[in-house]
C-alpha cells in the first residue's frame, strides 16, 4: 500500500468545478488523503527539531506582520535525514497522479508547467500566521497537518482561516483591523489537509496558537509554482520557487 489515497484525489479533483467556483476564493478541507497507517507513521516520524530554522520577528514586506513558526525547506540532499515513510510520501507527491491531481482539481491547461516547492512548519504558542495573500508565482497550496488528539486540542488554536476582503483590498497591502471577514477555518486533527487557489484576493491567516510550552503546531506545506520569470531566474541561481538553495 502507497502513501497517498489516489481514490481520494481522484474524488476531489472530479469536483473541480465546484471548487473553482468557490466564494472569495477557492478552498476546500480533505480527509483522509494520505492512508490512515501511513498518516500515523508520518507523524511519528517528523523530521528532527534540530533540523528547523527559526524564522521569528523576520520583517515581511508592505508592512505586514511577521509570521513565526520553527521552518525546514524540503530538498534532495536532506532524504539521508528523513524516515523511509518520508521519502515514500514525498516521492508520491511528486509522482504523476499527485501532479494529474494539482492539473485537474485547479483547472490548469495540458501542457501548462508547474514545479512543486515543500516545506514543513511547527510553530510554538503565541507564533503569529497574520492576514496575507501568496506570491503571484503560487498556484496554491496543500496543507498536511501532523497533529493528533494525543498533542492537540483544537482550542489551542492553529486553524487555517479563509478571509474575505469583499474584494477591496488589492493583494500584497494590510486591510485596516476587521476589515477582514472570516468565513471558514480548516478541521487540523483526523489526517485532514486543506487546499486553496491563490488569487488576487485569496486572503488567510491562521488562529492564534495558545498551546502548552511542549507542543507544536505541525504542517508540512506543498506549494504549486507557475514556471514563471522569477521562478527561472531563482533557478539559475541554484533556488528553489521558494528561495532557498537546491
């Protein structure tokens, strides 16, 4: 048995349509798209702690609040430090029914290139997620959460909220406090991911994180990435989408 329920990704890329018409933007929670056994080894297999940078305080651009979290970029040369259920998983994502996946579901054209980046973040209490929408480059996003009812209570917080500008506020600038309507949050325990499409307006932040000292919210991030001019040109200079070195 793989990693990836394929049954499930084939389910959820058959309600395209549906997704893509979704207001503000599109999003949808999942369950269950990684094999149950396979979901619980995972989790107890993270990478180790001392792997992460920690990326607090860091100045964001246009003014925004900084988002606070313990952050590992995923790349080939760290496999000699992850689990075999690790480099299992993370093959399938790259692997062709993962891709048919993101190509179907998200509406993009047959021969339309895209590159996926990975990255996992575990925040601590009182990290901040504050309102934001991605980069242009960013086709969208598939969050994995490694949190289970043994180290998490969903009164601690951690939620990916999807918020709704009314479609005033152009991508990249702060809304005035409350100008912001949330509408959903996504379910983090039960081996639950959530997707949504970047858009103009694709504002999210997450729920404040109020967890006991020893706990971490855990995700693990795939991003989809047009191959576009900035994409290329970090390339060139041996980046990956997201910046960081190959």
């Amino acid at each position: 048995m793989g990693i990836l329920n394929t049954k499930r990704l084939a389910d959820m890329s058959a309600q395209s349509a549906e997704f893509l018409q979704r207001q503000p933007y599109p999003y949808a929670g999942l369950q269950g798209v990684i094999e149950d056994e396979a979901f619980d080894r995972l989790c107890a297999e993270l990478p180790a702690q001392t792997l992460f940078q920690q990326e607090f305080g860091k100045k964001r651009a246009y003014g925004q609040k900084s988002h606070d979290r313990y952050a590992l970029q995923y790349n080939p040369r760290l496999d000699a430090q992850l689990s075999p259920t690790w480099r299992e998983f993370i093959g399938e994502l790259h692997g062709e029914a993962y891709r048919e996946f993101w190509r179907r579901t998200f509406g993009l054209k047959p021969g339309e290139r895209f590159v996926l980046s990975m990255h996992w973040h575990h925040a601590p209490s009182g990290a901040s997620v504050s309102p934001h929408t991605d980069a242009r480059r960013k086709i969208g996003s598939h969050i994995f959460y490694f949190n289970t009812p043994q180290d998490w209570d969903p009164a601690w917080g951690g939620q990916t909220v999807v918020l709704d500008d009314g479609g005033k506020y152009p991508a990249h600038t702060v809304p005035p406090e409350g100008a912001l309507k949330p509408v959903a949050q996504s379910d983090i325990l039960g081996n639950r991911s959530f997707i949504f499409k970047r858009t103009e307006h694709s504002w999210h932040a997450v729920n404040p994180i109020a967890c006991p000292p020893d706990r971490l919210r855990k995700v693990f991030i795939v991003v989809a990435n047009y191959v576009n001019a900035q994409v290329l040109w970090r390339r060139l200079r041996g980046k990956d989408p997201d910046g960081y070195p190959m």
